[in-house]
C-alpha cells in the first residue's frame, strides 16, 4: 500500500478506504487462517507468525488483489507460500530440542486444548500424513472447494482430488488399524 502524503488529503483518503477494506475482509478469516497455520506448523508461536507475516504481506500487496475473486483464497494462497517457503529455507537447518522436552516445562493452554479438540489417534494421523496430503486435507476440513485448494496449493484440479483421496484412505487405514486393535486387545 501507498504511505500517506499529508499535503495530499484525497490521497489520504483513499489510503483509509482501501485499509478499511481489507480490514473487513481479512478481519472475518484470522481464526481460519490461524487453525490452518496451528496445523500446518504444528507449534503455536509458529502459527501466529504465519498468520502475521500472511497478514503483512496481503496488506502491503493489496493493490495486486484483484475485486471480485475470492479473498478468503487469495491470502490462503499468500500463507501457504509463506509456509511453503519456509519449511524448504527450514529443512536444511539442524533440528531443535523441543522446549516440551525440558525439565520443569508447563504445556501450553492453548496448545492443550487445541489438542483436546481431536482424539490423539486422529490428530497422530493426521500430522503423519505426508506434507502435500495434510495441506490439501486440512484445506478441505476448512471448507475450501477443490478449485480454491488448487489456487491456493498451485496443484492441478486433479492432483487435488487424488491427493485429498488419498490423505482419506490414509487417515482410513491408519485409523481402522489403531481401533481395532483397541476392540481386539
């Protein structure tokens, strides 16, 4: 977005229009876009800086929105790139001792009841899906049509579907198991 010029004030104003735009449309998403994040990273400071930098970036390049498309898939799109991005710039550093690992180390309430809102066994299931699967899952749990998963992802229309498919017979398999077992121990 433009800096306000104060010698300009219909330049002010308009900045204050587009502002209150956005606003109104970003405003309704911030707890989808956090669930997603939470899923996506798996670590609650994480998710929050997901959703932040998401947030920062579609303001700074609102401009490029284009009216009458989908809003709620544009800055989708912005934060999975966000994570995507991240996670390859992640992926060669040297993993890190989790904090949780630590002696004296109180679990986190927010994270404690993010977790007591799935079963164990289903939320183990879905972390263990593989990162393409969980993402196009997760997007589809959140109400995304397929067209919209295959914006956001950058995948074919028909990717999307195999991959949702599949992250569905996965999730099936791995949780029939974990149940039966159960039944027959």
């Amino acid at each position: 977005m433009e800096e306000p010029n104060r010698d300009d004030p219909e330049k002010q104003k308009r900045i204050a229009a587009r502002r209150k735009e956005f606003e109104k449309e970003a405003f309704p998403l911030m707890s989808m876009l956090f669930r997603t994040a939470l899923r996506l990273t798996r670590n609650q400071h994480d998710a929050e800086d997901l959703v932040q930098n998401a947030v920062f970036r579609a303001y700074n390049f609102y401009d490029k929105y284009q009216p009458g498309t989908s809003f709620k898939a544009w800055i989708f799109k912005i934060m999975t790139n966000i994570f995507i991005n991240d996670y390859h710039k992640h992926a060669k550093e040297p993993p890190m001792v989790p904090i949780e690992n630590q002696e004296g180390f109180e679990p986190n309430p927010e994270k404690a009841f993010f977790d007591s809102l799935l079963d164990e066994d289903i939320r183990k299931a879905i972390e263990g899906l593989p990162d393409s699967y969980r993402l196009t899952f997760l997007l589809a749990s959140e109400g995304f049509s397929y067209k919209e998963i295959a914006s956001i992802t950058g995948a074919n229309l028909g990717t999307v579907m195999s991959r949702l498919f599949r992250a569905r017979r996965i999730l099936q398999a791995k949780l029939r198991n974990t149940y039966q077992e159960e039944v027959y121990a």
